[in-house]
C-alpha cells in the first residue's frame, strides 16, 4: 500500500546567536547556513520517497530561504513543501506549536535543526514522532553528529519504513523537574545555579553551579555533562542518570569544555547515580533552575525543585543504526535485472551477502530491493503506531 | 630667505607636504596619518613619502579601500582630540564618502553649537592634465567651498604646501587640503618648474585664509589657483616682454577667502581674468566676479573674464582634455583680449 | 526605563499640544520632525547600565533613550529639543543632533553614519591605552548602508574597542525587514566580518543587559569588536504624526510592550513593590516636569546666533 507520507521539520531561527558567541567561541551557524542544511535535509527526504514536507513558520529567514529554493531544477526531487499555519511570536512558542500540528498532521518524523534548548520544547511536543536532530545551537549534547543530507535521508526511512523506524530509534531518558506548580523536563541537564537572575539564559561559569542532574554523561559531550562525562560516563540508553554536588570540598576537580571553546576548572564534592523513578530533592535553598543549558527560573525555600529521571523521553533516530539497517536491508540499493549474476557472484567474492541475515524478505517487507527506493519503500505504517522501545530501557 | 640656510635646497611640492606632516608628528604625538596606500607606498602622489619608515604603521596607517570608513573614523578620532591627517586618494571618489565629509565632518562643530571641535585635514589630489579622464581628473574645490563648515585651502608651490599643512593640522577645525598632481613635481608626470623650489628645512607655517601676490602687475588682475598659478605666472613672464604687465593673485585658500587682496588687485589694474581649473558655473570664478560685483563694479575698465572648464565632464584624449583646460595659451589670450 | 517612558510620553504630549487645529509640523514649541524611542528603552538601559566615566555613544536619529541612559543632563536636551540658548547645542542641532561632549554623546540624522564616527573614536581610545568603549547605535533599516559594512570590516581590521548594536524595530519607517534584507540576522552578519554577533529576542532588558555586558567587558579587555542585535519595539510612530497605516501588528503593539511586563515580572518575583514603583514614577514625573519647565523658561536664541559657530 503506498500512501502519503510527511516529515516535519523544525528549525530554530534563534539558534547558536546567544551569548555564547560573546563568552565563549559559539560558533556563527547564519540564516543560509541553516537553509543550506535544510536543502540537504530536504534532498536526503526526497530521495526516499518522503512527498510531503510539513515545516515551521518563521519571520526570520528560514521559510523565505526555503520558498526561495522550491521550484528550482536542482530541487526537483524536494518533497512538496508545506508550512504550519501559526502564529510567529519568536518565542520558543513557536517551536512547540509547530511540534503539536505536525503530530496532529501525523508527520512520520521529524527533524529539528538547534541545540539542547530546542530539542527540549520539540521533545515535549512530540509525543512518539521519531526525531532526528541537526545541531545548530551552541549548547549541543543532545544532538549527535551527522550531515544533514544523511540525517535527511535517516529520517526519511524512519517516516517510510517500519523495520527502520523499529531497528533505528530508541525511547531517550528525560529528567523532570517540578519546583512548585512549575513543571519541565530536560533531555540531558538539570543544573541548579547560584546566578542572580535568568538574564540572557545561558549558563557558561562553572562557578556558579551548585548541583547538576544529568540523564546521560557522555566523555565527548561538549557541555555541563561533560562534568559528569569526565568523572563518570553514562550512556545515552543506559537505564540510570547522574547526580552531582559541585563546590568545596573538592573530592574531585574536572577540566571540562562546558561551552564551545571553554574549558574551565570544576570542583566536584559528590557524586552518585539517578535512579529512575526515584525523585530526588535540590539541596539549595535558592537559586535558579536551568535546564539543558538554558536558565529558566528562580526559586526560593517553598520550591525547592525536585527532580526525577524517567524512560519516557521522546523517540530519538540513531541516524547511523538506521542507515546500516537500511544497507543491510537492501533499502538502499537496486540491483539491475541483467547485472543480477555478475553481482550475485561478486558479492559472494567479497563476502557481501546478497541474502544478508535481515533481509526484507525474511522480515516479511512489502519492499523489493529490485525497484527504487523512491516508489516502494513506503510500508504505509501509522505514524500513531507505538513504537517498540529497541534500547530495552525499562519503563 | 635667512643666509644660514643651503640655497641649493629645493624640494617638490609633495616632499614638503611630506616633509610638514613629519614635522608636526614628531611635535604632536596625537597627529597620525590615515588613507589609501599612504605607508609603505608613501601616497600614490608622494604625499606621505617616508613617512611611514619614520612613524610606523601605527601613525601612518594604510586603511581598506572604504573612504566612509576610514573619514569617518578620522572624524571620530578628532573629536576625541587626536589630529588625524586623512587622505582621500582623488578629490573625484568624494561621490562614496561625501556624507561623512559634509553632514559631519563639516557640521558637527555647528551642530553642537561650538561644543565639538574636529581637528582634521582631508588632503585629496586635483586635477587633470594627463589624460585621467572624467572620474579622475576633477578639481571640485568650488563643491568643497560652497559647503559650510570646512575650510579649504589649494597650495600652488612647494613653499605653500609645507606651511598650508602645517597650518591645516595645527587648526581646531576640518581643513580640506587640495593639492593638484601636475603641481606635486612628481618625476613621473609632466610638471612644471615651479614645482620643485626652495622651501626652509624648519616648521613655518602659511596662514589659511591669505592670498599671495604672486607677481605684480598693473595692467591686468589675474585670480588664480593650484596649478593655474603655475600657468599665469609663466605667462605673466611672456606677457611682460610684449609690455603686459599681469599681477597673479594665489588664492591659496577658498575658505575663509581673503577677499581684501582680490579687491585691491583689482582695484589697481582694472582687468580682472579669473582662471580657474574647476568647473565654469556656480564655481570660484563666478564668486570672484560677485565680490567685485558687490563692492564697486566701477573699478572695472572692462567686464570681467572668467577662464574655466566650460562646464563638461574631464575628457580622455589629450586634443580633448587639453582643449577645455585652462592652458597657457587660453590665459595669454584671455590676458590680451582684456587689454586691447 | 520609567523615566525614559515618562520623558517621551511628554515630550509626545507637548510636540503635539500647539500643532492643531491644522497639523504644522513645524509649528509650536517643539518644532520639526520627531522620532521618540518608547518600546525601545531595554536596548537603551540594558546597554548603557555597563558604561563609565569616557565610554562614547553615537547614536541615530532615534536618540532619546541612549542619551537619557548614558547621563546625558536632561534639562539641557531638553532645552536643546525646544531650541533654546541653554540647549545642549544652543538651539542649533535639535533632536536629532544632540551633542554632549562631556558624556562623549553624539548622534546623527543619517542612519548608520554615526558607526565610522564610532570606530575613530574606539581607535582614539585604543591609541592613548584606555580601557574606555565605544558603543555605536543604529537600527535594522541601517544595517544595509555600506557605513555598517565599511565599519565593521574597519573596527574588525583595527581590533577596536566598540559594540555595534542593532535596534530592530521590525520597521525601517514602513518596510518590513523582510522585505528589505537579504540576511535577516544581523548578528549573522557580524560572522562575515569574523567579529561575534548576538541577538537577544523579546525585548529583554535582562538579556539584552547579559549580553552587552559580555560584549562590552570583551571590548575593554582588547578582545576587540562585537554586534548585539536587540529585537525591541517601536511602540509609536517612525515619527510624531506617522499614521502607521502601513503597520500590520498595531494589534499586538501593546501586549508587547516591554514595561508593563517587566514591572509585572519584577512584582511578582518579589523584587518590585507597588509602592517601589510609584516612588519610580513620581521621581522620573518630577524630573522631567523640572526639564520641561527649564527649556520653556530658557531663553528662545536671537536670529542673529546662527552666524555663530561655523568655525572653531
């Protein structure tokens, strides 16, 4: 059965234009660079059969950049492109009502183009939609690296193809903090800070950390988890998080990149594992809340934040898993019918299975690995479907 | 002339730009020099020659081909106090920078009702002459003049161009410096003479606002300036033997215009030929008339000449530009038209 | 910000109070065009609240906010603005020229000229080994003027001490920044120069104080220039008598208007009191009364006067 399918895509306009770019090397990722990506985005889409691209409405260059491209020749393969009727308030309002009518629309993923701050709101959103997410912020744990064309062409395959959506995706952990009738969620850090006020929102002086929750800690990371990551790597689908009590006494001093050319001495006191489910209470009095990076509020005695780790966190596309399942499947190759024998016999040179242990045939796909990818790997899967959660993470 | 000094001593007219610039450096640690190519390369007119080996990148700083730019930010450095030299390369490329000549530079110390001072010389070469065509060959001084709030001065000499310098960057107002490329004795342009004389080793100054007699005469006034002057006075020398006696008023400066010297010229010969190598109409020759016209048109035996460029673009072939420029030849026979 | 609002919303009231029954523009005791900067105050204040004793400003024809927040006498702006001899310019710049050399204050009536102005200044300042910045204002409609490139490519070129900052007011008088800028960031423009750009979106006095603090504390260190993009608010008209027939968001003008927020914002975080912010008022009243009443008893300049200044 070959239906419609559409991908939303969600770009921050705002990303990596903080002020980072003042404290520390932020990078200065423009409007064309981020239309630019979303070109190759929209190719990778294209070229496995996505026909509809359903994306957020902006007043800052985004849309116009992209409108600007459609009808080019170059462009011919783009999946038609579609805008979200809304309203612009250039406020992160924007990124989470763009999210709730892509899931109304039944996009079968989406891809978000900024750093940990925007992959929050989309996360909060988007409900089971499988997300691929580009960095383009400043603050970037969240995202993992990939080209935005390969991303482009993951993402597709997650929207067009059960088994890739099922071999590729996995839940994320989320970390909930409830400081009295306030609720948020962070995808990889909740950090309790002793700044004065939310000011331009970004956290860059390790100094004024007074405790960080991580959902994952990864040594690489670039961020406040890599505090965590540098003492006591976590993985991203590991089942437990991380907590961690900054400032004197140091058990333990840390030299990590907490922003983009920043590295700074960290004197970390404890530290001690996030059990899921289990909620643990800020021991500060006061301060402010920021999470994945971002401040977001004060707090006084009476709301005192209380943070728990959770498995409910938002579908996540390891782009890399997707595209070798795709490989192996044969999703992303033709045989010719008249090359047929001369292929048969060098892959079996090679060692190149020509029947490789996952074929579609085996999985009982609709697909046939003799015609394109563009006409038949569409498996008219609903987009509302519960996802299997590959990553084994308890719930 | 004192005796101490080596009479041999003769220098081009852009050495002793140069030479002033240096001087009022090395006594004025907040005078620097801004523009296009005036470091290592020293002015594409000589203008900053060896300058830049003396004071450094630091106070002789070539700037980016952005002439809103860097006037700009001489403009902002003098009102802070410093006392920057800047130099537009050609007076013609005042089109892309004009703003920041006219609506500030020029207006900001009347603006703010005398609160802001603008130390700052523009310099910018002139003139045509060696086929340079429309865009660089212009001399625009009557543009500059008609505008309120700068002063400006056009020296025709060596001697002039070291002491209307040294004047210019010891003045607290936007003094704009017009110096004409035949007049700099530049070794790789037909030049005149009078371009290469005697000029003291030491600081002196020219005042601005001063014309010079540069030759007397009574039969016929000849207003003039820049390198116009060159040309008068050489016919001035010719006319003499035929028994015309020309007196050659330099202007040297527009603004102020130092109209006594022109009025009492006048008023002794009675013929009045301006020559002037800007443009004919709304220009300096036209206001020298008005002067006259204004004080006392009965001091005229005869009306007055005005010998300009009539009123087009600078042309390209030499039989072209040298057909509209005021030469020699235009001014003998304006000279004895007037007194036939 | 209160007294800021408080003196353009009077300065509103008596630049109109004597222009009827037939609209002059150049009558009454506030003549000639005028452009107040309400809505705009964050950019201002934010800014300005990191400045001291030699930091200069060039600000544009916009010029209320910047010169109230830098420390600008305001008795003697407004005698400037009503034209009188005990103005800051003596009666011969007016609102758009106004020239405190005290405070290192000047503005400009053509936008975005005021940056290469900016830039001499920050070389002087860098020259003579101070550690005093140079803040040049212009809005987003000036951002295509080749002064905002050449100064940028000068002040990047040179390492010079100033901040460029962008007003945007999403209006250059009628056209919508979409329809006149190719790049419609100009923190990202701030990238080709390889200088750092940031934008703070909504208004935010906080961030928008967060951000030139960081800006500016990188200038003095010789860490050189920066752009700050503050997307703020016009909140009336290009100028006093602009119908803003043109404008397709007067609905949400108000609801974004950045005091009422703030002030809510402040209250109820406990650092505001009701009676804080009266007190606020009634000195930002008494003020600005004072100012106005100082330039209407100042003596009106004798025609002759305009001979007067040309030259130093």
């Amino acid at each position: 059965m070959v239906r419609s399918t559409t991908v939303g895509i969600i770009a921050n306009p705002a990303s990596a234009r903080d002020i980072r770019r003042l404290v520390a090397q932020g990078g200065s990722l423009t409007t064309h660079d981020k239309v630019n990506l979303l070109h190759r985005v929209l190719a990778g889409l294209g070229a496995v059969g996505v026909d509809r691209v359903l994306s957020m409405a902006d007043g800052s260059g985004i849309m116009s950049g992209l409108l600007r491209g459609v009808g080019r020749p170059s462009n011919a393969s783009w999946p038609e492109l579609t805008f979200v009727d809304q309203p612009i308030t250039r406020t992160e309002a924007d990124t989470s009502t763009a999210t709730g009518h892509m899931v109304e629309a039944g996009v079968g993923a989406i891809v978000v183009l900024g750093g940990d701050g925007t992959n929050r709101v989309v996360a909060a959103h988007a409900g089971a939609v499988p997300l691929v997410s580009i960095s383009t912020g400043t603050n970037n744990a969240f995202p993992q690296a990939s080209e935005a064309t390969v991303a482009g062409v993951a993402a597709g395959l997650v929207a067009t193809h059960r088994d890739c959506r099922t071999a590729g995706t996995y839940r994320a952990k989320t970390l909930e903090v409830v400081s009295g009738d306030r609720i948020e969620r962070a995808l990889v850090d909740v950090a309790i800070t002793d700044v004065d006020g939310v000011g331009s929102g970004a956290v860059w002086d390790s100094s004024t950390l007074r405790e960080l929750y991580l959902s994952f800690a990864e040594a690489d990371a670039i961020g406040l988890s890599a505090i965590g990551g540098h003492l006591r790597p976590v993985a991203r689908r590991h089942p437990e998080g991380l907590a961690i009590r900054l400032g004197e006494p140091a058990r333990y001093t840390v030299h990590p990149p907490i922003g983009p050319g920043l590295l700074s001495s960290t004197s970390v006191h404890t530290l001690s594992s996030l059990v899921a489910g289990r909620t643990v209470e800020a021991r500060a009095a006061s301060g402010v809340v920021a999470v994945d990076g971002e401040r977001l509020f004060r707090f006084g005695i009476d709301r005192r934040p209380r943070i728990t780790l959770r498995h409910d966190g938002p579908v996540v596309v390891d782009v890399a898993a997707t595209l070798r399942f795709a490989a192996e499947e044969r999703l992303l190759s033709e045989t010719a019918e008249a090359a047929e024998p001369a292929a048969r016999s060098s892959s079996s040179s090679t060692g190149d299975a020509k029947q490789p242990p996952n074929s579609p045939d085996e999985k009982g796909n609709h697909c046939e690995a003799t015609q394109s990818a563009r006409a038949l790997h569409r498996d008219g899967q609903d987009p509302a479907v519960r996802v299997p959660d590959p990553a084994g993470v308890p719930r | 002339m004192t005796t101490t000094e080596t009479p041999t001593r003769r220098i081009t007219t852009a050495k002793a730009m140069a030479e002033a610039i240096g001087l009022e450096m090395q006594a004025d640690p907040d005078v620097f020099v801004m523009g296009e190519d005036v470091g290592a390369y020293g002015g594409i007119f000589g203008s900053t020659t060896d300058l830049f080996a003396e004071f450094g990148p630091e106070r002789v700083m070539d700037t980016p081909i952005s002439e809103t730019g860097f006037i700009g930010a001489g403009i902002g450095a003098a009102v802070e106090g410093l006392r920057p030299v800047v130099e537009l390369m050609f007076v013609d490329f005042y089109g892309v920078c004009m703003d920041q000549i006219s609506n500030h530079m020029a207006k900001i110390h009347y603006e703010s009702g005398g609160a802001v001072k603008v130390p700052m010389v523009l310099m910018a070469a002139t003139g045509g002459g060696y086929s340079d065509a429309a865009q660089h060959s212009q001399c625009l001084w009557g543009t500059f003049a008609h505008l309120p709030g700068m002063k400006v001065v056009v020296p025709s000499n060596p001697y002039d161009a070291k002491g209307l310098m040294a004047s210019a960057i010891r003045d607290d107002n936007p003094v704009i410096y017009l110096f004409h490329k035949g007049a700099q004795g530049l070794v790789w342009m037909e030049k005149n003479q009078r371009s290469i004389a005697h000029v003291p080793e030491e600081a002196f100054t020219v005042p601005i606002g001063e014309a010079a007699v540069a030759r007397e005469g009574t039969d016929v006034t000849i207003v003039t300036l820049s390198l116009s002057v060159q040309h008068s006075l050489d016919v001035a020398e010719q006319l003499e033997g035929e028994g015309i006696s020309v007196e050659v008023v330099d202007l040297r400066s527009l603004v102020p215009l130092d109209r006594q010297t022109v009025l009492e010229s006048v008023a002794k010969t009675g013929r009045l030929l301006v020559v002037d190598e800007d443009y004919k109409s709304f220009g300096v020759s036209g206001e020298i008339a008005a002067i006259v016209a204004e004080t006392d048109p009965t001091m005229l035996k005869k009306p007055v000449s005005r010998l300009a460029v009539p009123d087009v673009p600078i042309p390209y072939a030499r039989s072209l530009e040298y057909g509209i420029l005021p030469t020699r030849e235009k001014i003998s026979a304006a000279v004895k038209d007037l007194v036939s | 910000m209160v007294r800021i609002r408080q003196y353009e919303s009077r300065i509103l009231q008596e630049y109109h109070a004597d222009k009827t029954p037939a609209w002059d523009i150049g009558a009454g005791l506030i003549p000639g065009e005028m452009h107040l900067s309400a809505g705009q105050e964050p950019a201002a204040v934010g800014v300005c609240a990191h400045l001291r004793q030699g930091d200069a400003i060039t600000a544009p024809h916009r010029p209320h906010h910047f010169a109230l927040a830098h420390g600008v006498d305001m008795q003697a702006m407004t005698a400037e603005i009503y034209g009188r001899t005990t103005g800051l310019c003596k009666g011969k710049g007016g609102h758009m020229h106004l020239f405190d050399p005290d405070n290192h204050f000047s503005c400009s009536g053509i936008i975005a000229q005021g940056y290469p102005v900016a830039c001499g200044q920050a070389l002087a300042m860098k020259r003579r080994g101070t550690d005093n910045v140079t803040i040049a204002v212009a809005g987003e409609g000036a951002a295509n003027q080749g002064a905002f490139h050449e100064s940028l490519n000068l002040a990047a070129l040179w390492n010079l001490p100033v901040v460029f900052v962008i007003e945007d007011n999403d209006w250059a008088i009628s056209v919508p920044r979409a329809d006149s800028t190719a790049n419609t960031s100009n923190a990202d423009r701030a990238a080709g120069y390889g200088i750092p750009g940031v934008r703070v979106e909504n208004n935010d006095v906080e961030a928008v104080y967060e951000a030139a603090g960081a800006a500016i504390d990188r200038a003095r260190a010789g860490e050189g220039p920066s752009l700050l993009e503050v997307h703020t608010l016009r909140l009336w008209g290009h100028f006093e008598g602009d119908a803003q027939a043109y404008r397709t968001d007067l609905e949400t003008v108000d609801e974004r208007d950045p005091l009422p927020r703030y002030a809510a914002a402040l209250t109820a975080s406990g650092d505001l009191t009701e009676a804080q912010m009266a007190e606020i008022a009634a000195a930002a009243n008494a003020e600005v009364e004072a100012a106005i009443q100082f330039a209407v008893n100042s003596p009106i300049p004798a025609p002759e006067d305009a001979l007067l200044h040309v030259f130093a």
